[in-house]
C-alpha cells in the first residue's frame, strides 16, 4: 500500500512537472476578447502550480488586475496583446480632475477614473451617490490611449485623498489594461506601508448601463 502512493506521488509530480515546463513560456489568457469572471485562486493555480509565467490582463474583471498586480501572482504581466493599438497622450488639458465635496461626516469617497467611456452618476449606486467624491476624466475617445496623464492625475487625486484622512475608498474605473496597470503601480502599490484606509474596486455585475453594485476590497 505504501509503495503504491510512492509510486502514485511520483507520478503526479513527474507530470505536473512536466505540464510546468509546456507552459513556461506560454501567456494565461491569451485570448483578451474573452472575459474571464474566475476567481483569484484560479489564476494563483494557473502561475504556481501549472507554471505559467505570463497573463494577459486584457479580458480580466479590473477588481482581479489589481489582485494580480499587487499580490505578483505571475512573473510577467501583458497588459494587451494588441497594445501597439495605443496612441499616446502626455496633453494634461485632455485630463481634468473634480473634487466634489459633499457635507457629510462619513470618512468615505469615490474615485471616479473615467478614461474609455464616462462614468454617468446614475451608474454609481444610490448609498455612494452622497458620498464626497474625486473625479478623474479623460476627454479622449474613440480609441484606446497610453495616457500618463491620466495616471499622474489619479495619483495626484489619490495623495490628495489619503491627506485628508479617509478611511474608506471606492474605486470606479473605466480605465484600459495599458493605464490600469501604470495606476495600480504608481497609486495603489504601498510597498507594505501602513495604507490606514481600506479600498474596495466596484464592479457591473451585468451591462454597461447597469450599476456597479459589486464591491471587492483589495486592499
């Protein structure tokens, strides 16, 4: 009985071993026109044990590219494999930022990055719609663009935010993979610094029109 699982153990690491060489080289969701609404363990399996090295963050819900970004699930991250599709604005009069502050006690605010389409108020759920909120907008469209200045806005927006001491924050975002990542990494990343505020990303459970009444806390 023992020399069967001996044998059965070495023959589930000889092939899982095997599997994690094939898929070294290889890119996790390769498909960026599909949307992929896993679970976070899905992706920790795919990097650690099945050995892919390498995720495509076009096609994944924006709450599980934060996930993946911060935590360093996978080695490599591709924000988009078409991402020479991308023009290029560094024109801050093509970014603006909104403080709308509101009278209220609560220690809680929206950030609002509208960058591929406009996030509408409506969209936003009733029980935020009170809420003091910051408001980065792009007025590009009809492409995608690699838009610094819509990054160094939402850091700029963030910092302003942390200063004032709040203690909840709700991200709305309709940002592209290529921007996502340069705001995770430049707003978001703390390097293990105390943050004193929970941040939770909202989410569309369905439709574009719809509101985003999911909320995912990520840090």
């Amino acid at each position: 009985m023992s020399l069967n699982y001996l044998i059965g153990a070495l023959l589930f690491f000889t092939v899982l071993n095997f599997w994690k060489k094939q898929n070294t080289n290889k890119l996790f969701n390769a498909n960026g026109n599909v949307y992929y609404s896993f679970y976070y363990p899905f992706f920790w399996i795919a990097s650690n044990i099945l050995g892919y090295e390498k995720v495509q963050l076009a096609g994944i819900p924006l709450h599980l590219q934060y996930k993946l970004v911060l935590r360093g699930t996978f080695p490599q991250i591709i924000t988009d494999a078409w991402e020479n599709h991308y023009d290029k604005n560094d024109n801050s009069d093509l970014v603006e930022i909104i403080y709308s502050e509101k009278i209220t006690r609560k220690k809680e605010i929206n950030l609002i990055i509208s960058d591929t389409y406009f996030i509408k108020d409506e969209e936003i759920p009733s029980e935020y719609r009170e809420l003091s909120s910051v408001r980065v907008t792009s007025k590009l469209k009809d492409r995608r663009y690699l838009n610094n200045e819509l990054v160094q806005k939402t850091r700029e927006a963030m910092g302003t935010i942390r200063a004032n001491g709040y203690t909840s924050i709700y991200v709305l975002s309709t940002a592209n993979p290529q921007n996502n990542l340069n705001i995770i990494n430049s707003t978001f990343r703390f390097f293990g610094r105390f943050v004193g505020a929970k941040i939770y990303i909202m989410q569309k459970p369905n439709g574009i029109n719809s509101e985003y009444k999911k909320k995912y806390r990520i840090i």
